[in-house]
C-alpha cells in the first residue's frame, strides 16, 4: 500500500499527538484509581452490587445527554465541553476531600466510587470515538496500539505519581494534579481535530446529527454492537469478577487503608506493564498480520487459561518471580494487561469500519451503560452465589465457561456483515476488502 508522503506525515504526527494525549488522560485517570480501589477492598465485595449498579443508572441518565450533545455540536465543541465538565468536577471535588471527616468517608467513597467509574468510561470512549473519527480503517491498525501504549505509559506514570506525592501534598491536592492532566489532554485533542483529521473526508465542523437516542437503538439494528454488547458483558465481565473476588481477598487480608491502596497500585502497574509488553510485541504484529479480529479471540483465551489456573491452585499464594503473590493477583493483572495491551486496540481498530454516528452514540453506549450493567450482573451473581456457599475456585470455574461462550463471540465479531471494508489513508477501499473481513 503506497502513502502519499504528505499524508504519511500527517498521519504520523497524528499519531504522535493521540498518543501523548492519551499518555494525559490515562495519567489523569490512574493518579486518582488506586482511592477508588482502596475503597472497594475496604467494604469487599456485597457492597459491590450497590456501587455498580448506582453507576449504571446515572449512564443511563447521561446516554440521551450524550446522544443529545453529539447530535447537535461538532466534534471540537463536543470534546471541549466534555472534558472540561470533567476537569470542573476534579476540582469540585477538591473542597469535598478536605472536608472528609466532617462529610464522612463512607458516604464520600461511594460518591467518589461513582464519579470515578463515570469519569473513566467517558473520557476513555470519547477519546477512541474521537481516534476513530480521524483515522482511517488500514492506519488503524497499525496506529492504535501505539497510541494505546501512550496510554499505558500514562497508566504507569499516574500510579509513580500518586506514590511520590500522596504523602506530600495529600488526596485532595492530587485531584488537582489530575486535573492539569486532563487539561493538558483536551489541549492536545483540539490541536489534533483542528489541523490533524487523517480521514479524506474531514468533517471536524459537522455535527454529526441523528438521534439522541441512537446509540440505543443500533443496538437493536447492528449485528456488530450486538456482537460488542456480548463481548463486553461476557469478556469484561470476567475483570470484574477479578475484581470482586480480589476485593474479598483484600478484605480479609490486607485491613490497613495503606497496605490496601499500595496493593492495589502494585496491581495497576503490573497490569499495565503487561500491557506496554503487548502493545510493543503482539498485539500491533497481530492486527496488521492477522487482523484485528484475531485481537479480541487472543484475550478471551487468555482469560480461560487464567480461570483454570485458579481452578487447578485455588487463592492461596505462589511464588513468582521470586515474589510471594495470590493467584488472584496474578488472574487479575492478566486480565487487565490483555483487556488493555490487545482487546481495546482491536475493538477501536473494528470501530473505524462503521457509520459515524455509530463511532459516537453507539460505541458510547456500549462501552458505559452496557459494560456497568455486565457489572451489575457479575458482582450481583458473585453476591448470590457467595451466598449459596460457592467458593472462589468454582466461581472460577463457572468465569471459565463464560471465557468459551466470550471466544465465539469475539470470533464472530471480527467477521461480522455490517463491518464497512477497510480504508487506505486516501478514502479508497483496500483492493480485495470485504465487509466480512477481520
């Protein structure tokens, strides 16, 4: 495939900015994660189902508000608006942590849980819609996981970050710090939809029009969001099974606050520096050499081994690299470090291949109110089943057989029919592309 030069540059510059904006944005994120974690060890899993579930039904109050600002305001307005929403609420929350023993933790962690659940689905899919809007199918593929590895260095930094100035300068005041982050983030973005759209057909002024409630209904009329909706309540629900198992672990092990976040830090960094591995080995070979279908089937095997190593070693500890650890740990950063290093740069490389609108509304739904509902549904089940007297390791097993069921999925989603063929960076359709094409 031959480039025009000047295309190619632009092209690679783009590149360069996305991923020093996503670097912003995943270190705006994880600089405030481990609070929210260290909160969820604290009460364990059976509060679980609450959090995720209060968290669902304020996506399902934002999604038309969303579809609503996307039908109506062009893209630069659209990321200005949203992301300056977010860094207004950074720093709202500011006041609020200094004012903690007075508010009361408890009711100030659920708050916090919420906003922080909200604030990373949001950002993370108006970035990849955004990502989405400016490159074309075939550069995809080959841009996106190292845009994705900016934001692995981001979720590394973030975590270093936290570490060196909680103890200095407190919670409250690293909400600021977050919130130059995400700042400095939206700079980049508006910098990138002005001068550096990828795509023939540039139409960073355009509203993108239709329905506020689209997102919605083309989960109903598209084969491939359905195959997405699937994946993700199948496929990331077995992270946050992960998860509320880790948080029962914790509970009982780890009861100090500090042991807790640095724990769960270590978690973050483990997970992500799985994730850099990836992203600068497999994942960019994989979706140029085998296409990005092949980069959700991978995770979603990955995630069946995990399962049945907890099966076959139960929780308890091992040795690993000369480090005692709890297998938990080991499944959970697994997890993450796949779901981000290969599934997520596969998933938006798919994205690109689909209408507009669908990049913003139905991406959008699918990646907030249907991945908390999974939620909802996962830690609701682990509730209930704990309550019947299952234990972790059959609760393993039954993530196991969902891991198959997720495979299939993932499968079918890379050929789904509705896919648009690829793109070269000139608008022209790749010669021999079909929409059935992974």
């Amino acid at each position: 495939m031959n480039i025009p030069r000047p295309a190619a540059a632009n092209a690679g510059l783009a590149s360069t900015l996305s991923a020093l904006a996503f670097f912003f944005v995943m270190t705006a994120y994880y600089i405030i994660r481990p609070v929210r974690d260290q909160l969820s060890g604290a009460v364990g899993s059976q509060s679980l189902p609450l959090f995720y579930a209060s968290t669902f039904a304020v996506m399902l109050l934002l999604t038309p508000v969303f579809g609503a600002l996307v039908s109506r305001f062009p893209r630069k307005r659209l990321l200005g608006w949203s992301y300056s929403f977010f860094v207004f609420c950074l720093l709202a929350f500011v006041p609020a942590f200094m004012a903690q023993d007075r508010i009361g933790a408890r009711q100030l962690g659920v708050g916090f849980f919420i906003w922080t659940s909200v604030f990373n689905l949001f950002v993370v899919s108006l970035f990849w819609s955004f990502m989405a809007d400016i490159f074309q199918s075939v550069q995809a593929r080959r841009v996106f996981p190292l845009i994705a590895l900016g934001g692995m260095a981001g979720a590394i930094f973030g975590p270093l970050v936290t570490k060196a100035l909680v103890q200095v300068i407190g919670v409250a005041a690293l909400l600021v710090v977050s919130a130059i982050a995400l700042t400095i983030a939206l700079i980049i973005l508006l910098m990138l939809s002005s001068r550096h759209d990828c795509r023939a057909e540039a139409r960073n002024d355009e509203a993108i029009g239709g329905s506020l409630w689209a997102g919605i209904k083309e989960l109903w009329t598209r084969p491939f969001l359905r195959y997405m909706a699937i994946l993700m309540v199948l496929g990331d629900g077995i992270g946050t099974l992960a998860y509320a198992l880790m948080a029962d672990y914790t509970k009982v092990h780890l009861p100090d606050r500090v042991a807790r976040t640095s724990f769960y830090n270590d978690l973050d960094l483990a997970a992500n520096l799985l994730g850099v591995a990836l992203q600068l080995t497999l994942t960019r070979w994989l979706l140029i050499r085998k296409g990005a279908g092949w980069g959700l089937v991978v995770p979603s095997l990955v995630n069946l081994a995990l399962l049945l190593l907890v099966v076959a070693l139960g929780i308890g500890n091992v040795s690993l690299f000369g480090q005692v650890v709890p297998v938990l740990a080991i499944m959970m950063a697994g997890s993450r470090g796949f779901a981000y290093g290969m599934t997520k740069p596969a998933v938006d490389a798919l994205y690109t291949r689909v209408p507009r609108e669908t990049r913003y509304k139905g991406k959008n739904f699918v990646e907030t109110a249907i991945w908390r509902f999974g939620d909802v549904l996962v830690t609701s089940g682990v509730t209930l089943l704990t309550t019947l007297g299952v234990a972790a390791t059959g609760m393993a097993g039954i993530g196991a057989g969902v891991s198959v069921l997720a495979t299939w999925v993932a499968a079918r989603a890379g050929h789904s029919p509705d896919l648009l063929p690829e793109q070269q960076a000139d608008g022209h359709p790749v010669r021999g592309s079909s929409a059935a094409e992974a």
